[in-house]
C-alpha cells in the first residue's frame, strides 16, 4: 500500500511540474522574442497572459469533463496537450504561431490546474496542506527550471525556439508516468453523466466570489511580476543576466516556503493571518523595487509573499467544500474566474510601458493592486478558518 501511495505521490509531483515551464520560460527571453519578431511590449505580454487566460476561460470546461470522463483521465490528457503545445515552439517563425503554441500549451495547463485539486481531495483527504505545499513546490521547481534555464539554453544552441520548446520533454515524460502510477495504484478514470451533473460551479454562491477575487489578485500580482521582472529590473540599469537570475531567485525561494507552509498551518491552522503576513511581504519587496534598493532581496521578499499566497489560495476551495468532485468545481470556479483577472496583470503593465516608456509606475500599479488583495483577504477569508487540520492532527 505504500508503494501505491507513492507511485500517486511520484504522478502527481511530475503532472504539478509541467504547470509552469511553458508559461516563465518566456520572461528571459522576452527581450530576444521582441527583437526577433518586432513585437511591442502590449503584444508580447500575451505570451504570458495567453495562457492564463486559458487557465481562466476553460477552467469549467475541465470540471465538466473530469466529472463526465473521470479526472485521472482528464488530467493525462491534459499533460499530453501541454507537451504538443510547447514542443510546437520549435518550429515557429512567427509572432501568430507562437501565440497559437501559447494557446495550445494553456488548454492543457488550464484543464490539469483545478483537477489537481480535485484529485489531492479525493485521494489524500487527510493530508491536503501537505499535498497542497508539495503542488506549491512542483509548480515554482518548474516555474525555476523554466524562468533559469531558457536563457543559456539559448545560449548555448543559439536557438530560442528550442529553448522554449525543450520542456515538452518534462510533459512527455510525465505521460507515462501518471498513466502507470495511476494504474498500479487502482486509480479510478471513470467518469458519468449523473457526476456530471454535481460538476456545475457555484456561480450563485457569494462565497465563492469572494474566494475567487482573492485568487484573482494574487494571480494578477504573480504573472506580473513572471512577465516583466526582468525588463524591470533591466530599465533599473542592471544586465539581462543579472535580472534573468533575480526572476529565477524570485521562483526558488519559493520552493522552502511551499515546504515550510503545511507545518506551519498545522500548528497555526487559521489562514487569514498568513495571507496577510504575505501580502505585507510583497508591499515591502515592491516598495523596494520602486527605490531600486537591492533588487535581489526585493526578489526574495516578494517571492516569500508569493509563494505562499499560492497554496493559502488553493486550500480555500478546498476548506469549503465536502468530497473531490465539488472540490473540483470550486477550484475551476476560482481558477476560472481568477486567472482571466490573473491574465490582465501582465497586459495592463505592458500598456503602461507602452505609455510611459518607464516601469516606475508599473510598480506603482502593483503596491495598488496589493493594497486592494489584502482587502479582498479581509473580507473573504474567515478569521478561525482551518480548525479541521487542527482537530485532525
């Protein structure tokens, strides 16, 4: 029984791994994908905000067909799609072909997304903040692969489009994995009609707006920051290897605060004062940037913030619902709603630098959009939430 539980720990570890290579392996890039294709700065922030939007869009999409055709199955697909998406990149020329790879990657990424929560709901009910922090540090490991290795991939083939198109290797590898894990493990792929119909999103609950709102912004201030870290800091006069290492400093010092969480919510389970505590973190590490004082710490403050407001996010659907299914649909509604808001981040900074030739206000824009999550927190987040986890342990 425990080789089972690993072999479902192993899949699900290597399926939350490909949720972000395709998306951060562009920032470092960024510059050379702007020289190269002559895109603006509003049109190559859609490489970034293209795919969460997807994440947005077809967010309920992937909870009707997880209900219809069982999650297990829906979620290998999705990693299959995620890897056609990015190994397409290879062989692009053009700004609209890699739009359309961006698209295709996103559909997957948005299908896998709020399933994995569905799936830690129904196969590990009594250790979801410690399968939600090993989700955490799958996505920012990935996030850092992406984010620190696509510039001396370049450099080193002289090629940006197998630079970007190399982490369809993770997905292809992925595939057989979660397939065989799953199979070993007794997993269930089925799915039916009656499901289905528990698989409708709680649109009319005000519950689950407010959770979304606080997903939203955190996503916004995440992708923001992914997108455009590096020319940030580039415009603040340092070099694009020094900027490309901040971004990636920025996803590693996430990977000890996604492990450290589930230990620290177990024995302070109440989520509201760790989103808060977060959310200060990266007022801090913005107001740092906008001063230009240290980048590379303002990176690690941020990034502690970010790396932890991500699993506080996803726990929340997670805390209100029952069983896996509705589980399920939760996530998809806050992902679906809250990643479309996600998406805008990136967009809105690279209007303002289209208008204003200059990042300061962009940081600016960010310090708001901060100061306005930690409202929304205020709000949406119960002040005692999480008693389970202590009444369980």
């Amino acid at each position: 029984m425990k080789s089972r539980g690993a072999l479902l720990i192993l899949a699900f570890f290597m399926a939350s791994l490909n949720l972000r290579p395709a998306i951060t392996s562009i920032a470092p890039l960024l510059e050379t994908l702007r020289d190269q294709l002559a895109m603006s700065a509003s049109v190559a922030s859609l490489l970034t905000s293209i795919p969460v939007f997807c994440m947005g869009i077809f967010s309920p999409m992937a909870a009707a067909l997880g209900a219809r055709f069982g999650i297990e199955r829906v979620i290998g697909w999705s990693l299959a799609l995620i890897g056609v998406g990015t190994a397409l990149r290879f062989f692009t020329h053009s700004t609209f072909f890699l739009m359309v790879t961006a698209f295709v990657a996103g559909l997957g990424i948005a299908s896998a997304g709020p399933l994995l929560s569905g799936f830690i709901k129904r196969y590990f009910p009594t250790r979801v903040p410690t399968m939600i922090g090993l989700f955490s540090v799958a996505l920012t490991i990935g996030a850092s692969l992406g984010s620190g290795l696509a510039a001396p991939f370049q450099s080193q083939t002289h090629s940006w489009q197998g630079a970007l198109a190399v982490w369809a290797l993770l997905a292809f590898i992925a595939v057989p994995i979660w397939w065989m894990s799953l199979r070993r493990a007794g997993g269930r792929g089925d799915g039916n009609a009656a499901s289905a119909q528990t698989a409708s999103l709680p649109w009319g609950q005000k519950k689950a707006w407010l959770l979304t709102l606080s997903f939203g912004f955190m996503a916004m201030m995440f992708y923001s920051i992914t997108a455009w870290l590096p020319p940030i800091i580039e415009g603040l006069g340092y070099s694009k290897v020094y900027a490309g290492n901040v971004l990636t400093l920025f996803a590693l010092v996430q990977v000890p605060v996604s492990l450290f969480l589930p230990a620290l919510l177990k024995r302070y389970p109440a989520r509201l004062p760790w989103m808060l505590l977060c959310s200060a973190f990266e007022l801090v590490g913005l107001s740092m940037l906008y001063f230009s004082v240290a980048p590379w710490i303002a990176a690690i403050v941020i990034g502690i913030g970010a790396g932890a407001l991500f699993p506080l996010n996803l726990l929340l659907p997670i805390d209100a619902t029952t069983n896996g299914q509705e589980a399920a649909s939760w996530s998809a509604m806050t992902q679906s709603a809250g990643y479309v808001i996600g998406a805008a981040g990136p967009l809105i900074l690279g209007w303002i630098h289209d208008a204003t030739q200059s990042f300061s206000m962009a940081v600016v824009a960010l310090i708001a959009l901060v100061v306005i999550m930690i409202v929304i927190q205020l709000i949406a987040v119960p002040r005692h939430d999480g008693q389970r986890e202590r009444k369980a342990a």
